[in-house]
C-alpha cells in the first residue's frame, strides 16, 4: 500500500463526530449507525450543560464551536450537530471556523417537511431557542416561499421524553413507533393538547419534530395532532447528508470496516447517560467516559 493510499485509509476510516446537548442527538447518531454501518462515531452528550433550549443563542454558539474544535482535535472527519437548538445557534460559525465539513438538523428536517406536505401548511414543534431564532421557518420557505409555517415552543415535551425514559425499562422500538404505550398518560396528553391544539386548528398537514428528543414522543403527540399528520424528523434526512457528502469526497469508510464508536458526556453521572442512551440507541454503548469541558 502506497503512502497516498494509506493516508486515505486513516482518514476515510476516521470517525465522524455527533454532538447534542444530552442524549437526544443519539436518535440522529442511531441513524447515521443504520445508514453506514461501516462508520465510527465519536458521540458527545454535552448533559452538564443541558438543556440548551432556555439559553441564549449566542451562549449555545460557544458551546457548539468549543466541542466542534474538541471534536476536530480527536481527529474527526466530519461534524454533525445533532440539536436543533445548536444548529441554530452555532452551524454558520462551525462551517466557517472548523476545517472538516459540518452540518445541522434543521435543513434536513425543513426538506423532509417540504417534500411532504401537500397542503403547504407545516407545524414546527421544538425549543424556545430554535422557534425565537426563526431557523425552521426560514429553511422552509427558502425551499418552497408558498408553505405557511406556524411554530410553537414546547419546551415541556424535552422533559417528558425524559421522564418517560426513566419510568419505563421497556424495549427501545416502544419509545420510537406511533404505537407505543410508554408516554400516555394523562398528565402528558393534558400538556400536549395545550401545546398542539392550537396547530391542529391551523390544519397543519405535517408536524416538524423540531427537537431532537422528539422522536421519542412521537406516539403522544399523533394522539392528539390527529394520524393523518405526517410527523418529519430529521434523524434520517441527516442520516442520507452524511452519506451523500461522505460520498461525494471519497470520504466513505472502508466496507470491510468494523465501526469503533466512542460516547462522551460532560455529565457528572455517565452511569445514567449509558443507561438511558442505550435504551434511545438501542444498543449497548459499551464505555462511556466523562469529558472535561471548561
Ligand atoms: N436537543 C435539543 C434540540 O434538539 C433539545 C434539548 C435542549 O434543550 O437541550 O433542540
């Protein structure tokens, strides 16, 4: 093997960094995992930090250039910001500092949402950080100016996905299928029917899930938005940029490649963070080490 071909090899075979501000950016890394099984993952939960929702967007910037750079350090091929509320705040200042390419969750999940409403009615459902910046709304209607986009903060549903993980141990597919049982309950549709009704009645055809904890909830909020509105994630949208630009510069992994996936949290409590990662993974995660971040 000449030099050139195995300096390709070390850097195709590099692993692709994932970042969000707990857990909930595994429902993005879980299907990058599908999509190119031949991938490693260097996955960090910023959970000392979390949530990034409530906070100031220029703050949440910081955040997310800090662990961009930390990433690239480790020697990470690429970046994918696995939150919308970073995206928001720090994707534009990412691609610009950091040398690998970068993207977000928000252009992926306003393509899905384009490419699916029919009645050009879109719901966004996330954080106050991503609604206040307008990130959705602006993605949306620069692929399609004629889709009215009504947006909601429903700050809430980030703890209910968490609560629901730590009151059930049942098998990861419940969380994630419209079908599931673990989130209804009273307590939870009462505070969905506040935050969702009003979208109903806007006759929203498709609901962005505009957070990254979302996923999880998914058979809550299609109880009360009604089965015939479509709900888009970004999880896979995100999954297929990967392998398009992966693609696109030769930079795939080898396909013989037996993937070596890495998980950090900032959190003091890593016992907890593997527990309830594997549980939205559905895998187990193996180590997980606590990462310093001043
Ligand atoms: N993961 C974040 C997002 O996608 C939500 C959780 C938080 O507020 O930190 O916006």
């Amino acid at each position: 093997m000449d030099i050139l071909t195995q300096d390709n090899t070390s850097f195709n075979n590099a692993p692709i960094g994932v970042f969000d501000s707990g857990f909930g950016g595994l429902t993005v890394a879980r299907e990058i995992m599908r999509a190119l099984p031949h991938e490693s993952i260097v996955y960090v939960g910023d959970t000392a930090r979390c949530p990034y929702g409530p906070r100031d967007l220029s703050e949440v910037d910081g955040f997310v250039q800090q662990i961009g750079s930390w990433l690239v350090d480790r020697g990470v091929k690429m970046v994918v910001i696995a939150c919308n509320t970073a995206t928001a705040a720090g994707l534009a200042n990412a691609q610009r500092n950091l040398p690998v390419p970068v993207i977000g969750v928000v252009e992926p999940g306003a393509r899905a949402a384009a490419m699916v409403t029919r009645n050009r009615k879109v719901g966004v459902i996330a954080t106050k950080g991503t609604v206040e910046s307008n990130a959705y709304s602006k993605a949306i209607r620069h692929i399609d100016a004629g889709i009215t986009v009504f947006s909601t903060a429903t700050p809430r549903f980030v703890e209910i996905a968490e609560l629901g993980i730590r009151m059930s141990d049942g098998p990861i597919e419940s969380f994630w299928s419209e079908m599931s049982k673990v989130y209804i309950r009273p307590e939870f549709e009462e505070i969905a029917r506040d935050y969702l009704e009003p979208l109903r009645r806007c006759g929203v055809d498709t609901l962005v899930l505009g957070c990254t904890h979302y996923p999880l909830l998914k058979a809550l909020i299609g109880g009360v938005v009604g089965r015939e509105v479509v709900l888009v994630s970004s999880a896979q949208e995100a999954a297929r940029d990967v392998a398009e630009i992966l693609a696109r510069r030769g930079a795939s992994a080898c396909p013989d490649r037996e993937p070596e996936h890495e998980f950090f949290t900032t959190g003091d409590d890593v016992a907890e963070f593997r527990d309830f990662g594997g549980r939205v993974l559905g895998m187990n995660m193996g180590e997980v080490e606590h990462l310093d971040l001043p």
